[in-house]
C-alpha cells in the first residue's frame, strides 16, 4: 500500500493518499499500469493503464472527460453486490438474490443505465 484516505476508526498510519502525487508512486516512466484498490472491505480493484504522457496547458486537480453508467451504490458489496443491485433495478431478480425487494428499497431511485456528464462534473472538477 502506498497511501490510504486518513481515517480516524483505523489505526493506519500511511501516508495521506490527498498529498501524494503520482508521480511520487510510478517514478519509472516505463511503468504502464497499476492497480488501485477502492473500498477495502467491498475490494473494489480497478487496473489503470497509462496509455500516453502528455504536457497540458493549464493545470487542474482533476478532471471528468467521460463516462457511461451510474456510479455503484456505496457498500453495496462488491462486484457480486453491485450485480445484484443491477438486477434487482432492472426487474431481472433471480431467486439467488436474498430479500430483493429489501434491496429495492434501500436502491431507491437508483438505475443502472443512468449518467448524467453535467452532473457527475459539478461534484468532480477542480
């Protein structure tokens, strides 16, 4: 582990993940891709790839370009979690799925195909 978000019901002790840069976890320009890990109790592992190394004109924390899809809902347990999520939204529940419409309720609005880019930027760029 590199750096975790400081959290006061832990006793981890790693550097502050807001104040290292990247630069500072892949000095070797050759490095192509790493993993990142969100929620540690849901293990949510993403693969970033750095596919080019551009110089930008202006400079900015962070940026939203893109995207498809509504964000999983918070601690909904993982990918497993998340697949239940979908299908209990999209009415496709199978009998696997312990108590959907419980999940259904705890969803409430939330839908799978929604993205709204306007939206999603206002709580995203710097």
């Amino acid at each position: 582990m590199i750096a975790t978000i400081p959290d006061d019901d832990y006793a981890v002790h790693d550097p502050d993940a807001k104040k290292v840069k990247l630069s500072a976890f892949l000095p070797d320009v050759g490095s192509k891709r790493f993993f990142y890990q969100y929620d540690f109790g849901d293990n949510w592992w993403h693969e970033v790839r750095i596919l080019e190394v551009v110089s930008m004109p202006r400079r900015f924390v962070r940026q939203l370009l893109a995207g498809e899809r509504a964000f999983p809902p918070e601690d909904c347990g993982g990918i497993p979690g998340y697949e239940n999520c979908v299908a209990v939204a999209l009415d496709k529940a199978t009998s696997e799925i312990e108590d959907p419409e419980h999940l259904r309720g705890w969803l409430g609005d939330w839908r799978p195909d929604r993205f709204d880019l306007a939206a999603a930027k206002k709580g995203f760029d710097c």
